[in-house]
C-alpha cells in the first residue's frame, strides 16, 4: 500500500519535471513570424511580427490596412490571396509612421495593384516630409470621416483628432461591431517610451470619441485583440496619467520630481509599466508643460 503511494508520488514528480520543456518551447522559438487570423466573418487581423495589420473583405472588394514594411507586404498579399481573390480596391494607412505604413507598392502588387491609397489629410504633410520609396504618398484623403464601399457591407474610416500622432485614423466595420486603432490605444499597455510624437489633451479626447463609436470588438496595431472594456481601461490610465502630471506642472514640480513621485500602482501589472511608465510620466510632462508654458 505505501510502497504504491510512493511510486504514484515519484510518477507525478517526474511528470511534473518533465512538463516545463515543451512549455519553454512553446514560448521561445515557436512564436510563429506571422499569422492571420479571422474576428469576425471576412475581417482579419494579419500580425508580422510584434506588428498587426487588418483586412476587411466584401462583396466585391477588399480594403487592406497598414502594409507594415516591403517584407511584411509581400507575405501580407499573399495572406490575402488566401482567403480572397476579390481586388484590393484600397490599401489605407492608420497613420504616416514608417513602422506600420510602409510597403504600399508590394502590398498592391503581390494582390493585383489598381488599390487606391487612403490615409487622412493631415498625414499628407508627414509623408511628403519624409519622402520615403517605401511610403508612396495617398491618393485619396479626407478631414473626419469616410465611408468604403465593398459591396455589401461598408468600412467606415474616422478621424478622431491628434493622440499618438496627428494623423491616425480609427476603422470601424460597422456590421460587425469590429474596430481598429494603432499605437494611441492597446491591450494594457501603457504608451510607448517617453510618448514621441503624442498630444494631451488630444489622446484622452480621441478615446473618448472612439467610444462613441459602435463596436463591440477592437483589433489593436500591437498585442492581442481586445475589446470595448479594453478602450475603456485606456481611458483610465491616460486620464490618470494626464490628471497627476498636470496637478505636478501646476505645483511646481520639475520633471525629476514628478517621474520620482507619480505613481500609477493600479496600471502596475501592464505591459511596459516596469520599463516606460516613468518615460510615461516625462514625456507627459513635457508636453503638458510645454503647452502650459511652465516647464522648467
Ligand atoms: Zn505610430
């Protein structure tokens, strides 16, 4: 009877010994490069890498976001080529940076070109600027919003104001309640490094219009899709974060000081809090004190 227990016991062990490996495994090397995955009928989110693009197929056409790079676009064509061989009528850029709006001409030529360039018109002035052979500039742009007909269901395209850059847009698949939104918004995460680039109050201003936005599901540029409770906790983190460093900038505080006393401690187990939360925190502040004038 002991002798049994034993033996049960010494079984166990080495099974739990031997599981760490393939777990190891799983998380290391195996992450495949890319992949495509459906959310909903004929939407599709394309990750590269730590980088997600999204496609939306109708009736009679495909609208394609965010290239990525010319490596990407050519496995991102193909991609498409897989589940359609409806034309890619438009290929939109989320916003002008290089990392996502790169490879417009081989996304178009690895689907069939004639796809139309879409971004809005405030990433015009960006996109001339940097002059880029990978980033050809848009051939069709708008001011607030725009509609893209793919016959049989509709891709509405919404500019909500300046947040992570001056120029990003939000896509809304109105029939199935699915949205994307690049870099301003993310799964619980906090922004990026000392936040390049971003406006205050523009980013809690252009959640807050996202969330009037009717979608019950959200594909993000980086990380896993979320949902509208994500877009909410979002809101949470960055009208917290503008609160503190604008209360600090109107206290007097330099910005050594707010970085060493601004807390978040609810936001602690997000992505990136460890290492960019205090870059949060600076690069907040010199904006914010920047606009206000008391910046010291
Ligand atoms: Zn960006």
């Amino acid at each position: 009877m002991i002798r049994t227990v034993l033996l049960a016991v010494v079984g166990l062990g080495a099974g739990a010994l031997a599981a760490p490996a393939p777990v190891a495994a799983l998380q290391g090397g195996d992450t495949p490069r890319f992949e495509t995955t459906a959310v909903a009928e004929g939407v599709y989110r394309f990750r590269w890498q730590a980088h997600v693009a999204f496609f939306v197929v109708g009736e009679r056409a495909v609208a394609a976001f965010d290239p990525l790079n010319p490596e990407a676009a050519a496995v991102y064509a193909r991609e498409i080529r897989r589940v359609t061989d409806r034309p890619v009528r438009w290929i939109v850029y989320s916003h002008s940076d290089a990392d996502h709006a790169s490879g417009a001409a081989v996304l178009a030529e690895g689907t069939g070109g004639g796809a139309e360039i879409v971004a809005t018109r405030a990433a015009v002035d960006d996109i001339m600027r940097r002059a880029s052979p990978d980033q050809p500039p848009p051939t069709v742009t708008f001011e607030r919003t725009l509609s893209l007909d793919l016959g049989g269901r509709t891709v509405e395209l919404h500019y909500l104001g300046p947040n992570h850059s001056d120029n990003s847009l939000v896509a809304l698949v109105p029939d199935a309640r699915v949205a994307f939104a690049v870099d301003f918004v993310n799964a619980d995460r906090v922004g990026f490094r000392d936040l390049p680039g971003w406006h205050f109050p523009g980013q809690t201003v252009s959640i807050r219009r996202m969330l009037g936005l009717d979608f019950d599901t959200v594909v993000f540029g980086h990380g896993p899709v979320g949902d509208r409770a994500a877009v909410f906790r979002q809101l949470e983190y960055w009208d917290a974060l503008e609160r503190a460093v604008r209360d600090a900038v109107r206290a007097g505080w330099t910005e050594d000081e707010a970085a060493a006393r601004i807390r978040l401690e609810r936001f602690a187990d997000w992505g990136g809090y460890e290492d960019w939360f205090e870059l949060n925190v600076r690069g907040a502040y010199r904006i914010i004190a920047g606009a206000e004038g008391g910046g010291r």
